[in-house]
C-alpha cells in the first residue's frame, strides 16, 4: 500500500483532537456514574482499548475533548487511557472518528 492511500484511510476514520481542561468538575448526567460510563450506555457497548491510534492501552476515563481538524465548536466524549487523558491542551492527537460522542 502506497503512503498517499494509507492517509486516506487514516483521514477517513481519525481525527485530530486535543484534551479540554479544566473538565474534571464537569459530573455526567444522571444517572451515570462517570463519562466513560455515559459513553458506554450512548453507545451500547463497553469501551475497552484507549480511542487514540496505535495506542494498546486500556480505555480508562471518558475524556472531553474538541475537534482540531474541524472548528466545529462541539465537545466530545472519547475513551481515553491515563496517559492520553493527561496531554496538555497543547498536545493534539488523532483517535477513532466513530468513537466521539458528542454532548453538546
Ligand atoms: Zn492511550
């Protein structure tokens, strides 16, 4: 497979995201226990490995994160492990575009 064809696929279900601060007092709403559980039940399956590519870690937190590749003032909820959860505001990264929930 050619460079050009495999950006495509990546472009086609990625995207480039960054984590949103200042979220960790934002509660789910009733009556889920967390966001990774609100993503869990919207979605009907369980979140088991991170959203974020090439990363084998588990999904550990529902994170809030915003769209860098579309300004389209959504946030969304995406399975994140620690480690990805933790990057800065600064730090973008690409995860699984049928993994966003958004919740605005
Ligand atoms: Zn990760």
């Amino acid at each position: 497979m050619d460079i050009d064809r495999i950006k495509k696929i990546i472009e086609a279900n990625f995207v480039q995201v960054k984590n949103l601060s200042g979220t960790s007092e934002e509660k789910p709403p009733i009556p889920y226990a967390s966001w990774l559980d609100y993503w869990e039940n919207y979605k009907g399956r369980k979140a088991k490995k991170c959203s974020a590519l090439n990363c084998e870690n588990d999904a550990n937190v529902g994170a809030h994160v915003i769209n860098t590749d579309s300004i389209d003032f959504n946030i969304y909820i995406v399975p994140l492990c620690y480690e990805h959860n933790n990057k800065s505001e600064e730090s973008l990264f690409v995860v699984k575009k049928k993994d966003l929930v958004c919740i605005n």
